[in-house]
C-alpha cells in the first residue's frame, strides 16, 4: 500500500509492541495505527477493536487466543522477527487469518552474533575489556590464558537458516561442525546426533539456534549440560525457553559446563541476577538482529506482507503454518 492513502480508506491496525520508527512511519502513511491501545487504553481500545483488520508486532510480541478473540475484523498478523513463538498461529488460522514473518534477512546478523559470542566467552573479551580499563592489567600484569575456539568441536542445535549460517562461519575457523535438528540433513557432510544430549557429549561449543515454544521447551536441560561438560560452553541465541534456565545457572554454579554466552532468557529484560554477577558468563540484551541495516531489511519485509495483504497480492513470506 502506498504511503499517502486518505485516512478514511486506510485499514485500521494494532501495535503489539514497541516497533521502530523505520516501520512505524510507513504504517503510519498506510494505515489508522493503534499504538498499543489494547495496553495503554482498554477503553478506548474497545471502542476501536470491531475495526482493527491488521496487527504489526516483533518477534517477542504476544499475539494470544484472548487478544484475536476480540478482534472480529482482523485479516493478518505481521511479525517483523523470524521467531513467532508467542503468536497464537492455531487460534488465526482457525479464523482464516494470516501470519507472516521475516525469515532469511537476518541470518547473518544472528550467525554473526553467535560467532562473537563465542568468541567472547571463551577468549574472555568482555572481561579482558575490564581488566584493562579497571587497571588489574598494570596492577596484576598478564591475564590468565584462555580457550581457544579455531579448530574445536562445534555442535549446533537446531541447523535451520540461522543454523546454516553459524555453521558456514564456523568452517572458516576450522571447526569441526555436527548437529541435531528434527531430521537429518541429506547432503550436508555435518555429523547429525538424533539428540540435544548426545551431540553435546561430542562437542566444546553448543550452539543453540531453534525456535522457541512448546516444541522446544527446555530442549536444553539439565542433562543436555552434563553431557557438554566441564570444558564446554553453551551459547543461546535462539529463545530464552529453549534453555532451562535454573539448570543453567546451577550447572554454572556447580562447574558443570565451563561457561555460557546469551543473547535471550527465559523472562525478559528481566534475566535471572544470578547469571549478573557469573564470571564465566557473556550477556547480551537480545540483540541478535540488532543493527540498523538488517532491522530496516526486516522492517520493509513486515511492511511488505501487509502491503501485500491488502493489495491482494500474494503474501511474501507467510509463516510455514499458513502456506
Ligand atoms: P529455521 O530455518 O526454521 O530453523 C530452525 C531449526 O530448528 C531447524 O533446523 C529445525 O529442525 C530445528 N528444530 C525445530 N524444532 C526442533 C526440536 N524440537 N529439536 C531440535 N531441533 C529443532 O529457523 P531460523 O530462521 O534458523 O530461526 C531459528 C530461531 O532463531 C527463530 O525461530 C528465533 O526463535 C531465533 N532467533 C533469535 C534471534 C535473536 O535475536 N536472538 C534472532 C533471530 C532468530 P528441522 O530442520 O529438522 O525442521
Ligand atoms: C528480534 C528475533 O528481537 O527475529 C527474531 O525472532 O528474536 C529478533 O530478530 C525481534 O524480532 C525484533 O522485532
């Protein structure tokens, strides 16, 4: 839809979270925007839900049964974020609405980040950061050595795009790269484990990179740990449910694995403080896809499927459930 429509021929739609003004600018010019009413005013939300025909949101937006319910006008939900785990996507399609999303465009930016994560927990970077802005390199001279990453065992949970990606760049380290998924990938040379455990009994770095929700929950456990190890570290920059998290934090405690670095947590922005303080620990603010360029290429793809829902084109990349 291009921008300038008159108001009165503009579709109305409902903000589920905080979208960046490179997206809400264009919806702006399209459409009657709700920015978050259903939050910030549910009077005034009621009064507009009979008209509201789309919803805008990001990867980590709700979209639940209760909120599709009261929307008898809604025709798409478009998630900017490949993750649509908490969309109701039963409940839509029940009623004939679509869901889309924004695979493909982020895969390198997420690859990146897990590679620098990594990076980052077993070179200790962050720390390393510190210890000389904190004077301990003058004070206390060399810090002691560290992990090194080129050459070692890689195991990837979860070898979908992003997975595919992270395993690429992983080869240019010299890593050795094995995995699990659901199915074995014919034609990749990668050892395939049929389990979260058993791949990571084989490995020194466990990437984790599914989707989250119920198919996934806590995939990665308390045994998961164990069989990673003393010397293994654990990188998740998939969904904070995926990890069990107080596993985590204990086998942190307890030495059980040497170190984890993430990017997602089961309660966010609120992760679990006993990680804070972890020394062994690399903590980032789910920020994966976060640079300007990709966000903007995820932003023109969310725009897109809703221009193209309304154009009545074909929609460009609707969720697998709703093709
Ligand atoms: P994708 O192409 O659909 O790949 C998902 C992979 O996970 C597939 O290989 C799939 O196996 C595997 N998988 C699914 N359920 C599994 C299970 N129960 N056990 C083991 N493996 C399982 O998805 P993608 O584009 O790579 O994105 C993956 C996820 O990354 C997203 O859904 C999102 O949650 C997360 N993400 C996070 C950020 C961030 O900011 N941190 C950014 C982008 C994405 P099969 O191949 O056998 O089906
Ligand atoms: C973003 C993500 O945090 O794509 C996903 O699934 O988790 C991230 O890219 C989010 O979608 C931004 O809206």
């Amino acid at each position: 839809m291009s921008a300038g429509v008159p108001l009165l021929s503009r579709p109305h739609l409902l903000t589920v979270s905080t979208l960046p003004s490179f997206l809400l600018e264009p919806l702006n010019a399209a459409y009657v925007v709700h920015d978050r009413l259903h939050e910030t005013d549910p009077a005034a939300f009621a009064k507009v839900a009979a008209d509201i025909r789309a919803i805008a949101g990001g990867g980590e937006s709700q979209v639940p049964r209760s909120l599709i319910e009261q929307l008898p006008a809604l025709e798409i939900i478009s998630i900017m974020g490949v993750g649509y785990d908490r969309v109701d996507v039963a409940a839509a399609k029940e009623r004939g609405i679509s869901v889309t999303h924004t695979p493909g465009v982020l895969n390198d930016e997420v690859a990146d980040l897990a590679i620098g994560l990594m990076l980052s927990v077993a070179r200790r970077i962050p720390q390393a950061d510190q210890y000389v802005r904190t004077g301990r390199w003058g004070r206390e001279g060399a810090m002691p050595l560290t992990r090194k990453v080129s050459g070692a065992r890689l195991g990837i949970v979860g070898l979908g795009r992003i997975g595919q990606a992270i395993a690429t760049r992983a080869q240019a380290f010299g890593m050795s790269i094995a995995y699990t998924a659901r199915s074995q990938k014919p034609g990749l040379a990668h050892s395939f484990f049929p389990t979260a455990a058993a791949l990571a009994a084989q490995v020194d770095f466990l990437i984790v990179i599914t989707p989250g929700g119920e198919g996934t929950r806590h995939l990665i456990n308390a045994d998961v740990l164990k069989a990673l190890g003393p010397e293994g570290y654990l990188i998740n920059v998939a969904r904070g449910s995926v990890v069990d998290e107080e596993a985590l934090v204990e086998a942190l405690q307890k030495g059980v694995i040497a170190g984890a670095a993430l990017d997602v947590f089961a309660k966010e922005p609120h992760p679990a403080t006993a990680l804070w303080s972890m020394d062994q620990v690399v903590l980032t603010p789910h920020i994966a896809s976060a640079t300007r360029q990709t966000r903007q290429a995820m932003a023109d793809l969310a725009a897109g499927n809703l221009s193209a829902h309304f154009e009545g084109k074909p929609l460009l990349s609707p969720v697998p459930e709703c093709q």
